[in-house]
C-alpha cells in the first residue's frame, strides 16, 4: 500500500476536502475503505451511491476524473482517485488566481536580468 494515508477523519462526519490524516484508511476495514470511498464521492461527485458496489462506485469516479476506468485492487484505484482530484483542485485554484502566476512570472524574468547584468559588470 501507499505510504500515505487519503482522508482525514476528525469525527465521524465528513468535513469534506483532502488533508494529511489522524487516522490510516489503508487497513484491512471495510468500514474505513467504505468512510473513504463515500468522502471520496462527496468530494467529486457531490453524492454518495452507496447501493451499488464498491467497483461500480470506483468506476464512476475514474470516469469522471480520467474519462475510463482502471484495474486493480479498490484500495489503489481510490488512492489513484483521490490524489488526481486533489491535483486537479490543487490546479484550478493556481490558474484561477491571475495575478499570482504573472507576479511569480515577472519575479523568474526579474531574476534572469539580474544574473545576465550580474554576469556582463
């Protein structure tokens, strides 16, 4: 299994998002692998389909985040789910913020002057 653990659990409601954990839902209980398969859903999908299969459930989720499913064992397919979402919130939030990424631009620019000045005087 993956060395880091996927949610964190601070009560036994999901507070949503993707955090560094208090408690490790890579073991062997179903009842963790099922607490992280539903914040799993909530987070991307915004519901639960707690009716259906864990397959059916982690299919549902790789079609929507990768647009086709994987094989595997469900523990490795929801840690593949979750890591992506959260890459992909982590994204968003970077290309949304304009001002962040052309300061950050500007300062690298800023930066290469300096050195070729620094290497010309």
């Amino acid at each position: 299994f993956p060395s880091r653990p996927l949610l964190t659990k601070k009560s036994n409601n999901y507070t949503g998002g993707v955090a560094p954990l208090n408690h490790n839902y890579y073991g062997n209980d179903s009842a963790d692998f099922e607490f992280a398969l539903n914040a799993a859903e909530n987070l991307i999908l915004g519901k639960t389909n707690k009716n259906e299969t864990a397959h059916e459930r982690l299919s549902r989720l790789e079609q929507k985040i990768f647009k086709k499913t994987y094989k595997g064992d469900n523990l490795s397919r929801l840690d593949r789910i979750v890591s992506a979402a959260h890459a992909q919130k982590t994204g968003q939030a970077f290309n949304e913020n304009k001002w962040s990424r052309y300061i950050s631009t500007g300062i690298q620019v800023g930066a290469i002057v300096l050195m070729i000045l620094a290497m010309i005087l």
